[in-house]
C-alpha cells in the first residue's frame, strides 16, 4: 500500500510539473521550523516536497541586482508550485487521507525571512538536497535554481533520508552576495544584512517584492 501509493504519488505529480519529489517524516522537522497550528498537525506525520527549476536564462540575466523578468518569473513559479499542491491536496483527499497545502511563498517574518514552514528543511529531510552557505536549500540536479511547495498529509507514504552532503569547496555564492551576508560556514548566514539589501531592492523600485536571485544565479547545477 505505502509503495503503490508514494510510487503513484510521484508519477502524479510530475505528471503536473514538479521537477523535484521527495516525502519527509514530519517529526523530523524542528518546531521552530513548523509553526502550523497542532490541530491541523494532528495525525499528519509525512511532508510531500515538490520542486519546480527556475529558469537558468532568465537568472543569468541576474548582474548587481534582480530583474523585472526574474520577478515575474519568480511570481510565475510560485503560482505553479501553489496549483500544483492544489493538485497534490486533491489526489490525496480523493484517497480519504487529510492534506494541507502550505502556500509556496508566503513569508510571515521578513526580517528572519521565515514562514509558518520551511519548504527548505522539508526538502532536506526528503533527501532533495542540503542548505548551503547562502541558507538556501542546494540540489545535486540543479543547484539552489529551484522553488519549492509542501504538503502536510496522514498518507502512509515512504519517507526518504537525508543526503548528508554539503557544498564542499564551493564559495560560488558568497564572493557574489552584495550584502556580505554569506559566509564560510552556513550557520552564520546573516539575515539581517541579506534582509537589508532585499528592502534596497524594494525602495528603489527595481522589483516589487523582497527578492534578490544573485546568489540563485550563481549556484547552478554546473557549479
């Protein structure tokens, strides 16, 4: 049942656009990393991760501060990642199982640049990939160039492990980043530098959002 249900699950769900798949035990994400209500929680114990590729010639673009095409690119994506846990959410609830999907983009503490869940932390414990120095989750297929979208479900679905990999050598992002928030080691990563640089974007009106992608442009699948 476990095996039929997560192999159908995926072939479903990349079936509807998802480029990266991977299930997490939900007990392993960390309370501070999930701040979803304990009466939705209740009975849930798996995370369904999707993942959909950014576009690498629209980041390539990307020189000392983002694009109005990459915003839009960005909105884009979110908006397919939010249909396609709609989908997901669907497949499940016509199986009699309960699912929650936790909106791609939807930042509730800019300042910490944090959501009611961390998509990224999911993904990790889903075997998709590991968070690097920029504090943004790295994938073996294609570097930190993906969005991601959670499912919070009580299906008996298999959870996967985590990779237990890091960025090794590369410092791709950091000798890029205009705030100087990267740093050598991962758990240093400044937020609070990253969000001002984020807020200069805003004033200035280059986009209309809190988003950056210079770091996003520098770690590719080819790093």
């Amino acid at each position: 049942m476990s095996q039929n249900l997560t192999a159908e699950l995926i072939s479903f769900s990349k079936d509807r656009g998802a480029d990266l798949f991977g299930i997490a035990d939900l007990s392993r994400i960390s309370p501070e990393r999930n701040l979803i209500s304990e009466q939705v929680k209740k009975g849930m114990s798996r995370v369904v991760v999707a993942g959909i590729r950014l576009s690498e010639a629209i980041l390539a673009e990307i020189t000392d501060h983002p694009t109005r095409t990459y915003y839009h690119h960005y909105r884009m994506v979110n908006m397919a990642l939010d249909q396609l846990a709609l989908s997901i959410t669907r497949f499940l609830q016509e199986r009699d199982f309960a699912a929650y999907p936790v909106p791609a983009s939807q930042i509730t503490d800019w300042k910490s640049q944090q959501g009611i869940f961390s998509h990224k932390h999911a993904a990790v414990q889903a075997g998709l990939g590991w968070i690097g120095r920029s504090n943004l989750l790295v994938t073996p297929q294609f570097g930190s160039q993906v969005r991601l979208v959670s499912v919070l479900t009580d299906a008996s679905l298999e959870a996967a492990k985590p990779l237990h990999e890091d960025c090794g050598v590369c410092r791709a992002c950091l000798a890029v980043c205009p705030a100087e928030a990267i740093k050598d080691d991962p758990a240093a990563f400044d937020h609070h530098r990253c969000y001002a640089q984020l807020d200069s974007f805003v004033r200035k009106r280059i986009v209309g959002q809190h988003i950056c992608g210079i770091c996003v442009r520098a770690c590719s699948q080819s790093r």
